[in-house]
C-alpha cells in the first residue's frame, strides 16, 4: 500500500508522552498520523487533511474532547469520521456520556495499546474498507483493491495507479464532494507537492477511463467546491 492509500489517523492529546506513544504505534502499523494537542488546532487539521479516524483525549486545555466531539458530529461533512474517546473517567455514566456525544468508541486509560490498535482497525474497516482490502460496488463499478482491478458493468477497465487511488477514494464516500486539495492529500500524500490543476488531469483520465466501454460519466464536478462520485 502507498503513502497516500494508509488511513490518516488524527491523535488529538496534550500529553506529549502519550501523543507520542500513540503516533509510534499507529505508524507501526502502517497508519499516517496527524497529531493535535488542542482542541482548536485539532478543528483546523480535520478541515485540512479530513482523517479517516481521530483518537480523542476527554481532558483537553481550552476546548474540552467532548465538545470537539459535538462539534464534528453535528456537521454534515465529518458526522460519520469515527472517533475513539481516550479517558481517564471510568464510571459508567461518563462512558454514557461519551458514546451520547457521538463517540464510536470509549476508552478508558490506562489502556492496552494493543487492543486501541485493534479497536481503531476495527472502525477503518467500516469507512475505509479499500484500505483493508475490502471489494467497492457503485451502480456498476466495482473496485477489487486486493487485485488492483476495476470493472464496469463486468467489464474490466484500465486505470492508472493514480486514477485507481481517485477512484478508490470516491467510492469509499459516494456523493460525498472532495475539494482539490483534500484530494491531494488523500491521493497525493501531504508531503508531497503537486499542483492542484495535477488533480484535474487525472480526473479526466479517470473520466475517460471509466467510460471506455460506454456508460454515463458518475463523476461530478461541484463548482468552487470539487469533485464527487454520483
């Protein structure tokens, strides 16, 4: 798997130490990690590289975990990134109040490492399925990651790495708009520097490829916004 296929792993911790426990262990794994120790800067990273998960300390200076928490589940665009609640609160009606608020997952500290790696692979598997082999369907394309082929009314199709990786990303989230530069980001990798108009040359290839043997364009363009699938 590339750089720019891994699931971004947003850690959200003031704790310098256990930030930094986290973002080893996640990085052993093969996830990108992205790491915040405010709330507010945590808000501004999730506009800029959109993760596929973020790991959320409750106790955080100025913004606390569990209204970053609100926030991000009560706006269209990041109510289904899934979050895992890290706290040092262990009775029952926190656990509550934690998993009310919108958090996927609750976790109590101290915690196994070990079994926050399996909790959070086991929400990757629901929003990022390509990233853990899992096949895409949309109308009639279907995206097999495993074997890196692509099908259209069962009919294969030849794409280019790059357009494998747009597509895989639009149908992970169909109808969900991606700006050029979140798409940069998720294709691309963020250390690397490509020119956004890079994006819409490779959209028209996946365009063009996707229609080789017929059929309507599914790709959308959203003016001043982006790009989406249906």
């Amino acid at each position: 798997m590339s750089i720019a296929e891994r699931p971004t792993v947003l850690i959200v911790e003031d704790e310098p130490a256990q930030r930094e426990v986290l973002a080893y262990n996640l990085e052993a794994e093969g996830f990108r990690v992205a790491r915040a120790a405010t709330g507010d800067e945590a808000l501004i990273l999730v506009d800029e590289i959109v993760p596929d998960l973020v790991v959320l300390d409750w106790m955080l200076p100025s913004v606390s975990g569990i209204e970053i928490c609100r926030q991000l589940k009560t706006r269209n665009d990041t109510r289904a990134m899934p979050i895992i609640m890290l706290s040092a609160r262990a009775e029952e009606v926190d656990r509550v109040r934690g998993l009310e608020t919108g958090a996927d997952d609750y976790v109590v500290k101290p915690y196994s490492v070990v079994e926050l790696m399996a909790r959070v692979k086991a929400l990757l598997r629901r929003t990022r399925p390509a990233a853990v082999g899992q096949r895409l369907e949309f109308e009639d394309i279907v995206l097999d990651p495993e074997t890196h082929k692509v099908f259209r009314d069962g009919q294969t199709l030849k794409l280019g790495p790059t357009e494998f990786r747009l597509l895989s990303t639009f149908m992970e989230k169909p109808g969900r708009v991606w700006s050029r530069e979140q798409l940069l980001d998720r294709v691309w990798g963020r250390d690397i520097y490509v020119d956004t108009r890079t994006v819409d040359v490779h959209i028209g290839r996946l365009r063009k490829a996707l229609c080789q043997h017929g059929g309507e364009d599914p790709v959308r363009t959203v003016r001043g916004a982006g790009y989406a699938l249906g």
